[in-house]
C-alpha cells in the first residue's frame, strides 16, 4: 500500500463509523466502476479501430465532407 493512500485510510478511520462505513461504500462502487469501464473500453478497441479505419479509407477516396463548425 503506498505512503498516500495509507495516509488516506488513517484518515479516514477517524470519521464516525456511519461516516466510515458511506466512505468504504463508495471506494468499492468506484472501484467497481473503474473495472466495468477498463473492460468496456478494452472491448470497444477492435470497433474503434474498424471505425478508424473506415474514416481513414473515406477520406483517402474522398467521400468526407468538412464539418461546418457555424451550424454547432
């Protein structure tokens, strides 16, 4: 466990227990959180990539058209 996040669950140990217990709540949901996006986002990369791809081979033929930024 590193030096902060040490320093951060010491901290933390201090709050009441109901305190304690919301925060422990939440740093597990974020953890969780963390995970579900790491594999959506390893997931998506091989589509990415395809759309990428297509992008890249519609502009080499010249089927793109610019984007007009004044009708955003």
């Amino acid at each position: 466990m590193t030096e902060l996040l040490s320093k951060a669950f010491k901290e933390a140990s201090k709050l009441p227990e109901l305190e304690q217990n919301t925060f422990a709540k939440w740093v597990l949901e974020e953890l969780k959180t963390a995970a579900k996006w790491e594999k959506l986002f390893a997931e998506s990369e091989n589509i990415l990539d395809k759309l990428a791809d297509e992008a890249l081979t519609a502009e080499d033929k010249g089927t793109t058209k610019p984007l007009n930024i004044k009708s955003l």
